[in-house]
C-alpha cells in the first residue's frame, strides 16, 4: 500500500545541473509545508500519496516551484504530458477556443468533435474507426465495458455477458473499471463483485505464472494455460460466456509487456470465439511506448481501446475507440456523457496530435527510449541484490526494487529511492505495482539524451544512498 512522504523537512544539499536545481536548504520547503498542511486538511488522506514538492508551474521536461527549485520530469504528471508540459501550440489553441467563445456544447454538434473524431479515426488502423470522446480513462473503459456485453448478448444470449482481465491490471477507480482491475485489495470496498468478471494470471515473464524463471519462448504453453484457466472460471465455453477479454497494452503497474506470440494467440482466439479484444491504451497511447500505439508492438489490431492521458498532453478528455457494428449499437441518446468533446480539451487534443506528428515526438520516444533503457540495465547489473528486473519500452519503464537476491518487492526501499530522486530535482511520483516495489520512470516524450543521461546519474546516487541508509551498506558500493 502507498506511504505518505513524511511532512518533516530535512537539509537537502544544493544541486545545479542544466536540467535540475535544488537550491532550498530543505525539502520539503519550509515554506511550502502551510500549503501541504491546508490539503492535508481539507482533501481526502488518499490525495496525500505523492512527493511533496509544490508544483507552481512546468515547461517542456522541467516542473517549477516557487522557490527556485526545478525539478527534471520522469513522471509527465501521471504519464500525461507527452508533448511536454505547457506546450505553447497547446496553450495557443486552447486560448483560441476560449476567445471563439464555445466552452461547452454536450452532444449538439460542433465542428470540434467532427474534427478530432475524424483525426482519430484517420490515425488509427482498421477496424478502430468510430470514436466515442470523454473525460476520463475509467469512464472510457466503463464504456467499453458496457458495449462488450450488450454486444454479447446480442450475438447470443443473457450468458455471453462475462469480462476476463488480468491479475494486477489497473483499469481505473470507478466501480466496473475497479472491478476489471486486478488487484483483489483495491476492490474490497464492492463486497458484492460481478460474478461475470473474472481475473487471470497475467503473461509476465518476470513473474512467471507457469513457474518459470524467465521467457523461454513458452508462448503457446502460456496461451494454453490462460485458456485453461478462463473455461474453469467461465464455468462454459468461452465462446458461450465470454463477452470481452480487456487488458492494458502494458501492464502500467510494471510496464510489462505480454509476450508477441501470446498476443497473437489472444486476437486469433477472441476472433474464432466472437469475443471482443480491448486494448486499454489510457496510459499507453500516443508515443509512450516508442509507437503511436502500443498495441503496435504486437502487430494485433483489437476491437476496441480506450485512450486518455497522452491524448491531449494536458486537458481532461478520453476515448473509445472500435469496431463500428460494436460502437453504433446503442440508439440515440443512449450512450451519451455530459462533457463529451468539451471544445477546449478538443483543441488540446488537435494540437497536441499535430505537435506529435509534426516534431516526430514518437521517433524521440523509441530512439531517447533506447538510451534510457540501456541506462536502467546498466544500473541494474551494478545492484542486482535490489534490482529484480527493469522492464518497458520507449519511455516507459517499470524498475522492479527487490528485498536483497528475491523477487519479493521491496516498497520501503522504493519508496525511500523515490523521495531522494525528489530531494535530487529528479521528479518521480510514488512507487506502483505489486507492494509499492516498482519506481516507475516515464518522462516526456519530448525530452533529450543528455537530460536523460542527467536523470539517470540522480536516480543512480538516490539508489546508492538509499541502499546505504536502509541496508546500512558500506561505501564501497
Ligand atoms: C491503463 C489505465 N486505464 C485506466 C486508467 C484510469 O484513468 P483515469 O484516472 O483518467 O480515470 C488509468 C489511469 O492511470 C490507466 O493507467
């Protein structure tokens, strides 16, 4: 479970880099604790979960407080800020909107959602040609959700209705999408889980669901066992009781990628059993992963995915996109949501979409991606004891921190690594996955080798003294 980062200040020393500054003689800044103590008051304790520097403003790959300290971004706020933080053509177009005077206009028709829709639909590949806009990914993947088993049980029957996900999976925190969600703690609250809703093991070659050590090209034995495992919870034939199989297109919690071959095993599958694949793309579409989107990496297309986040860099605004006879089965006024193409986020989004195709910021991904990838692994063989497995693509990654030679997480290590990143003017957000073990590392996709490299000598030092402090290592390390 996430900690909450201690509200003491401590010295921290001075750091000046061309991409960080820490020039506050303690952090948290003294005097930003006023600020801390009156969100601490008023929000909900669950809102107090991440590092406690004082965001006042944030450009490119840098985020600001007031008091002279600029952090470099490997958080992207949560995997938002693709294009960078503030980005001018964004900020342009959305004072554009505001100044043409339409900040709001529910479904009546506008020009801006015949615009992004078509965008969209133009980017993606057959058959994801409809779009369906909204505000947030968990409502993104309710929709999706809800048009699977209507879309079941209009194929068939009341008992094509079930929703397979994977264990460890994060779909989102409302009801359904908790639910789908593979974390049995987080959804304890439900009491009464659907029946129809079933988790699985995950493919994750780092833990193994058939016991292995690592990949062995074990794809087919993989897939055999999920099937296994889908027809004894399905209580049926999947093709009888399976409406949909959800699932993100890497697992975000450690930026763990299936593997191809079960992939493909996946799409071929839901196809012959009429069973409706749904990539969740909220956190990684539009570049994160080095391809526009992720699902590309398996060379599957599938029926519907959701996208959130990446997609306007900035502005709340999500999607669902897929296969036209899934999408245009509700009748008018049916599947509908308040703030559905707000005109303001839309033109976030257009620009953010231009920008990202115009500056080539999916190319940077995969080729800065690569840098940092092997940077990670290079850290990893110098601290293999706490170091499980470093996994991801592009400019996502997922650092599996260890308790010494298991692959048992350790959430007090990370979280430890995690607050001294911070204190260095590195900018991470609170460890994830299993445990809280896993420090996840994703920055802009805008952002450069040598900043990059830059990072990377933060997080090596925050590793280095964590250990020390916790594992009352010596210096030689
Ligand atoms: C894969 C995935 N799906 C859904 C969501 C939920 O998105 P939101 O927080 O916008 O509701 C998230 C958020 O982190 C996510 O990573």
């Amino acid at each position: 479970m996430a900690k909450e980062y201690a509200l003491e200040v401590k010295k921290i020393e001075k750091v000046t880099t061309p991409y960080r500054k820490m020039v506050t003689d303690t952090f948290p800044v003294r005097k930003s604790i006023e600020v801390i103590k009156r969100l601490r008051k008023y929000e909900p304790r669950s809102m107090s979960g991440q590092p406690l520097a004082l965001w006042d403003h944030a450009s490119g790959f840098n985020v600001f407080d007031k008091y002279g300290n600029k952090w470099l971004d490997w958080s992207s706020g949560v995997l938002v800020a693709n294009i960078g933080h503030s980005n001018p053509e964004i900020k342009k177009a959305m004072i554009k909107q505001i100044n043409h005077g339409l900040l709001h206009n529910y479904c009546f028709p506008s020009e801006a959602r015949a615009n992004l829709t078509e965008k969209l639909s133009k980017m993606l590949p057959k058959p994801l040609k409809k779009i369906f806009l909204l505000t947030t990914g968990s409502e993104a993947v309710e929709v999706c959700l809800k048009l699977a088993r209507t879309y079941g049980q209009k194929i068939a029957d009341k008992k094509k209705i079930a929703i397979i996900s994977f264990n460890a999976a994060f779909h989102g925190r409302t009801m359904g999408s908790q639910m789908a969600g593979g974390s049995p703690a987080l959804k304890e609250w439900i009491v009464n889980l659907d029946k129809d809703m079933h988790n699985v093991p995950f493919p994750n070659c780092y833990r193994c669901p058939l016991g292995k050590p690592n990949y062995q090209g074990c794809d087919t034995e993989c897939f055999n066992k999920f099937v296994k495992n889908i027809t004894k919870k399905l209580g049926g034939k999947p093709a009888d009781r399976a409406a949909g199989i959800i699932m993100e297109s890497f697992q975000g919690g450690g930026a763990t990628f299936a593997p191809k071959g079960f992939m493909k095993l996946l799409r071929k599958f839901c196809t012959a059993n009429k069973i409706l694949l749904i990539c969740d793309e909220v956190q990684a579409g539009f570049g994160r992963s080095g391809k526009m989107f992720s699902f590309q990496h398996y060379n599957i297309v599938p029926d519907l995915t959701t996208f959130g986040k990446g997609i306007t860099s900035s502005m709340p605004l999500s999607a669902v996109a897929g296969r036209p006879d899934v999408m245009d089965i509700y009748e008018p006024n049916t599947m509908t949501s308040t703030h559905t193409g707000n005109p303001v986020c839309v033109a976030s989004a257009m620009a953010n979409l231009d920008y990202l195709v115009k500056h080539k910021v999916v190319q940077n991904a995969a080729k800065v991606g690569a840098i940092l990838k092997a940077e990670l692994h290079k850290i990893k063989e110098k601290h293999t004891d706490i170091i499980g497995e470093v996994q991801g693509e592009g400019l996502v990654y997922g650092m599996h921190i260890v308790k010494e030679g298991s692959r048992n997480p350790d959430g007090d290590l990370a979280h430890l690594i995690s607050a001294k990143c911070v204190e260095k003017g590195l900018m991470v957000f609170s460890p994830v996955g299993l445990n809280g073990g896993t420090l996840k590392i994703a920055p802009p996709l805008i952002i450069t080798a040598a900043a990059i490299l830059d990072g990377v000598k933060a997080l090596e030092e925050a590793i280095t003294e964590a250990k020390r402090e916790m594992l009352g290592e010596g210096d030689n390390l």
